[in-house]
C-alpha cells in the first residue's frame, strides 16, 4: 500500500492543490513554500499522536488568501492488498483504492470520510483506521 497523492483545499497555505507522491518521494523546497504544512496535513489524517483536540482546527489553520471557512484534505491509497487493512477499511476499497477525507468548518465539527471514490464517500465518526494505519511523525533539527 502506498499514498499516490493527497489533494489539499483551504488549509493555511493550501488553496487547493493535489500533490503526488512516487514511490519514493523526497520534499524538498525553499522556506515558507509548506513543507510542514503538507506534513502535517498527512498527519491529520494519520497521525496516532494527534489528539482529537488537535483535530479541531484553529483560525490561523484556514487559508487566509482565499477567505474560506472549510478545510479538506482527502488521501488517496492505492495497492491496498493488505488482509488487516481490506478488513479495517471494509467496503470502503474497491480494487485495492480508498480515500481517506478530513473534513472541517468553522462553525462546526470535523468529519472523517472514507470511500473507494469521491461519489462515494461514508462519514465515520473517528479514525478507526489509525489502528491499522499509522504514520509516526519524527521532528528533527537539522
């Protein structure tokens, strides 16, 4: 299983962009482009260690540039062959592709949706998956 590409829309820097990721991807870029912004939006969406406080967004966390009120960050995982994660993920693969969505607005709560495609997308009411699922974020200094 691997992450192909996450799609990132009104969160801080982000206005609304898909990044892609090859099999083994490096980041790489000048200060103030959102390096740790693309980070810690994957961390949102699979970070264990990330409190169910730390979900709920603040102020600053919405893009500024584009005035919105809603936040997306939508991860799709393909070759999803795993027999712990098909089990976990349930109906929500199909041909060995889900999509994990974090959804949140300002004036209310966030949601966590999953599905095999867009139109197809189930609220769950946490992220159950992260016990299958984890990604261990490790802060370095240089």
């Amino acid at each position: 299983m691997r992450i192909e590409k996450i799609h990132i829309k009104g969160f801080r820097n982000f206005e609304d962009e898909e990044i892609f990721f090859q099999p083994k991807t490096l980041i790489i870029g000048a200060n103030d482009v959102g390096k740790t912004n693309l980070l810690y939006a994957l961390r949102i969406l699979f970070d264990k260690s990330i409190s169910e406080h730390d979900l709920d967004l603040k102020d600053s966390d919405y893009n500024a540039y584009c005035n919105t009120d809603t936040v997306e960050i939508t991860a799709t995982i393909c070759d999803v062959t795993e027999e712990c994660l098909l089990s976990t993920f349930g109906g929500a693969v199909k041909d060995g592709v889900v999509l994990i969505r974090y959804s949140n607005s300002k004036n209310g709560q966030y949601s966590i949706w999953m599905g095999y495609d867009e139109n197809v997308l189930t609220e769950y009411s946490t992220r159950q998956y992260i016990k299958r699922l984890n990604m261990q974020y490790v802060d370095t200094n240089r």
